[in-house]
C-alpha cells in the first residue's frame, strides 16, 4: 500500500480532497500521519476525524530543526511527503533523503505568482492586480528552491474583470481538489518520471475523477 505523509498549515481543505478520494475509493493509499506546523487549526480536526495520527510542531519552537523533525517521523514510514497548504520551508536532510518525493500545490501557475512570500490570498491579490485572463494550481516537486522543481500538473481558472482575490481563490481551490488527489494517484502508480528537470507522464488519458 502507498504510504503518505499530509504537511498542513491551516484549513486542510486539500487534506480532505485526498481523505474523500480513498473513502471512494480512487486512490489506493494510506495516509499514515498529518503534521501541522499551527496548532488548533481545522485541519487537524479532519484528520482526527478520521483517525488519521496528527503531530503539532509549531514553527515558533523549532526556528531551526523543523524539518529534522519532520525527516525523523516520516523516514521509513512513508512513500511520498505532501505538501498541502503546508507554509514552513523544508530544508536539509530531508530534500535528499526524500528526493522527487516531496510534492505541493501552489495555488497558481507557476511560474508565475510564486516564491518566497507568496502564499494564500497573497496569490490571488497579485494574480488579479496584474490582469492576467488566466489562473490556476500547480502540483509540483519540491527541490532546495521555493516553488521551484518539475512540475507534474496544472489546472486552469478563468479570471473575470469582476473578480476579487476570495472569488478566484474559491474557483481555484476547486481545481486544487481535483489536482492533488491526481497527482497522487499519478505517483502511486509509478506513472511520473522526471526527464531533464520537466515531468513526463505515462497514460495520462487514463486519469480521470
Ligand atoms: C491552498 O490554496 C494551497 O494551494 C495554498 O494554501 C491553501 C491551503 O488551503 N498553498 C500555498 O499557498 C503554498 N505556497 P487548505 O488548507 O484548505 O488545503
């Protein structure tokens, strides 16, 4: 059985995408734990709900060493790390030991809006400031680099004239529920190979929610 770790900073509405597609049933996986790097935050609930094991490692405490922390509980035990609303930085260790298994959506299309300092509604405020026609969400790997590695797939919003950053971050987030649980089911089944830095895809057409 494919094994994941969920890294999570807050509502956890991804978390609950991946959740809903192994209750149904297409995803074949397990997720052995959730961290959160917050305390008290509604994804956690969720996971408990569903008897999923939580840890609570809150960044102010582990200025440094978070992500040791992370690579201690995760060695092992799972096949992929990922990264679902999760807004610590790894670093170290942990990129090597989990090298092009560590995934995360941003909730754009990279590369642009993205970076440090570019999270949540902050995507969206600048995504609407520039007046691009088009938006969307990026399922991505996660190298030494912030928002940087092989991107695996991407799914596209419109932009309306009339939108503000909480309309298109709600369109937004739909398609990030159907990209994550898809980009996993991809990686379950060996399906993703990464060729010079970009992502190629076997059976690509077969994928479907
Ligand atoms: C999502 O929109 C995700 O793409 C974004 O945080 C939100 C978490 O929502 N992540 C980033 O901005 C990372 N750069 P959720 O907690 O409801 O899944």
């Amino acid at each position: 059985m494919y094994r994941i770790a969920v890294l999570i900073s807050g509502s956890g509405s991804n978390l609950q995408a991946l959740i809903d597609k192994i209750e149904s049933g297409y995803l074949d996986c397990t997720i052995e734990c959730v961290i959160s790097d917050k305390k008290d935050v509604f994804g956690l609930k969720r996971a408990e709900e569903h008897g999923i094991k939580t840890f609570v490692l809150e960044r102010k405490e582990y200025v440094r060493g978070l992500s040791e922390v992370i690579y201690e509980i995760v060695r092992g035990k799972v096949d992929l790390i990922v990264l679902a609303g999760f807004l610590s930085i790894l670093d170290g260790d942990i990129l090597k030991g989990f090298r092009n298994r560590i995934i995360n959506i941003h909730p754009s299309l990279i590369p642009s809006f993205c970076g440090i300092g570019m999270y949540g509604i902050k995507v969206h405020e600048a995504a609407v400031k520039s007046g691009v026609k088009i938006s969307g969400c990026t399922v991505h790997f996660v190298d030494e680099g912030t928002d940087t590695g092989p991107i695996i797939l991407q799914k596209t919003v419109p932009v309306y004239y009339e939108d503000d950053a909480c309309a298109l971050q709600l369109r937004v987030l739909e398609q990030e529920h159907r990209a994550l649980p898809e980009a996993v089911k991809l990686l379950s089944e060996g399906r993703v190979n990464i060729l010079h830095n970009r992502v190629q895809i076997s059976g690509w057409e077969d994928i479907d929610d």
